[in-house]
C-alpha cells in the first residue's frame, strides 16, 4: 500500500504464520478456503489473520500498481440523487489525492452490504460509505482496512464517523411553517426503516417546540412513486393538512406531483419542504424548498479522513466530522 511511510507497517502472511504456528502455505490455504487442511487450524489462522487486522495484498497479486491507493465508495442507491452527488464530490477528492476510487451499489439491501464488503476486502485500500451491517460484522468483513462511516457513529479504532446534523434545519422548516400560517403539518417518513428515522424525531421535536401535533406521519418508498402515493395515503387520514416536510428531496418531488394529481396548488392549498438540498429540487416546478445539506463536503470530508487513517494521521475535531443543514426557502413553502 503506498504511504506517506508515516502509517504503521502492513501485517504480512508470515505475521500470520507466526501467530498461527503454520506454514505460509497454510495460511494461503486457510484464507482461501482450499480445504486441504483441518477445521481446527483453519480456524487458527483466521482468528490470528482478524486480531492481527491481515489483509491479502492486492499488490503481491499484480492487480495494481504500487504507487497506488484504491478506495472502495459503497452507496446504497444510485439511483438516489443524492447518493451520486456525494459520490461525485468523494471521486473528485479522491482524484486530488491521486487515488482510484471504485463505487458499489448495495441497493440498500444487507446482503449486498454484505456480500460487497467480502468482495472488496482485497481490492481496495480503504473503505467509505453508508453501511448499515453491525460494526462488529463490518469490522470482520473488511479484514482490518481503514473504514470511514458516514451518517454513523463508530466504536472501532480504526474507524471514523462523518456525521450529519440537520435537527437545528429541520426546526428551521417547522418554524417558517407556523410563521406563515400552517398550524397542521404532517410528515412523509422513510417507509423502509424498521423504526421512525432520525429526521422523523427532529420533526417531532420542532412540531413540540412549536407546540404543533406531530402525529399525522405516513412511510414512502424513496421514490417519487412512492413519494405520490404516501401523500396520497397521508391527505385521505389528514385531510385538513396544509404542509408536509418529507424524509428527502425525492419523496418531496413526489409529494408535489401528488399534491397535484389531487387538485391541490402548492404552495397555496399545501405546502412541500423536503430535506437533502438536491439540484434537481430547483428544476421542479414550484421550485422546493429544502433543508439543505453540502453533499460536497460530505464526501470530501469521507475522503479526508480515509487519507487520515492510511497515514496514521489523527482525527480532525469532532464539531469537524459534522455535516449540518440549513433551509433553503423556495416556492413551494
């Protein structure tokens, strides 16, 4: 892996056969599942391969140059906007550094996660992206590569956290909701988490500090689709809301395009903020309102500190690891 040289030194496969008590052979065998040897000792190597943190080198293999680092950016939807734009700032970054940087696309699925961070393990020199999997799972499957979580605290050491912080955004939208007028406001949480997001709890604690009810919530599919048809769902229990905010910007451009199959003009008879700040929000007609976040620094943020940790370098501060939101008013509130 090429370095600065300050980093701390690679684990090596006879690293592993000494802590092991086998042959480099042995080793090779064990950690490619030839099968020619017994369970016992292939279990004592990999136990010594993961509490060394080994990894194979990419490098003996001749899959690249040395002069190289490659990156493994996980995404779980491409097809999400706002995925691609921290994707693109986070290839940017990365070609600042000279690095290669390969993207994978999980379909938000944990078996893809999964099977994704199996394959990547020996491809790359570090990983970045939203993973979902446990940490100790994740820690097993990257075989002691430096790994940078985004939207995700961390507990291993050899991890490190961007976090994103948009409750002081989201009370900013509730707010300019009940200053103008809107005292029934709903919400369009994501559908396919197994409990409210934490956007749904900043949305409940600034309908609370403005002394609103919080209870008219419906889930959508992050889809305009499904955007469309959770507006739909929501208006036919809460008929008398006038202002939605959304989990993100897609489901908000669904919500508008819901809200006029309906009959209702936005903002005048409903009122859309959505959340992620997404270019395409300003191509839509009425232009959305947004609590926006830098999708830019996101991801050169998420390179940074994969930079640091090949090195050896420390950690920026922790009120620097943070990506906050901010409204951004346009017409459709």
């Amino acid at each position: 892996m090429a370095s600065s040289g300050t980093g701390p030194r690679r684990v090596t496969i006879d690293d592993v056969a000494e802590a092991a008590g086998v042959s480099r052979q042995t080793v090779s065998r064990a950690l490619n599942d030839k099968g020619e040897i017994g369970a016992s000792t292939k279990q004592r190597v990999l136990d010594a391969a993961l509490e060394l943190g080994y990894r194979p080198s990419r490098f003996a293999r001749g899959l690249v140059r040395q002069d190289t680092i490659s990156v493994g950016l996980v995404i779980p939807d491409l097809l999400n906007p706002f995925f691609t734009e921290v994707a693109a700032a986070a290839l940017e970054a990365a070609r600042a550094h000279g690095w290669h940087v390969v993207v994978y696309d999980t379909g938000d699925r944990a078996e893809e996660e999964r099977a994704t961070l199996e394959v990547i393990s020996t491809q790359v020199d570090a990983v970045v992206g939203y993973l979902s999997l446990p940490e100790d799972e994740i820690d097993k499957l990257t075989r002691g590569l430096p790994v940078v979580l985004i939207d995700r605290e961390h507990r291993t050491e050899r991890f490190r956290s961007i976090r994103i912080d948009g409750e002081s955004g989201v009370h900013a939208a509730i707010r300019h909701l009940a200053e103008t007028g809107h005292r029934h406001i709903g919400m369009l949480d994501h559908a396919e988490r197994s409990r409210p997001s934490i956007r749904h709890e900043w949305f409940d604690t600034a309908m609370a500090a403005c002394a609103l009810d919080a209870s008219a919530v419906a889930r959508a599919d992050q889809s305009v689709e499904g955007g469309e048809s959770a507006l739909e769902d929501l208006l036919a229990r809460h008929p008398d809301l006038t202002a939605v905010f959304t989990f993100n910007d897609i489901i908000a451009i669904g919500a508008l395009r819901g809200a006029r199959r309906l009959g209702r003009r936005v903002p005048r008879d409903l009122a859309v903020i959505g959340f992620d700040g997404l270019q395409l929000g300003t191509l839509v007609e009425p232009p959305l309102t947004t609590v926006a976040l830098d999708t830019r620094r996101l991801g050169v943020l998420a390179v940074d500190q994969a930079a640091r940790l090949l090195t050896g370098s420390g950690p920026l501060p922790g009120d620097e690891l943070t990506v906050g939101a901010e409204l951004l008013v346009r017409e459709s509130s």
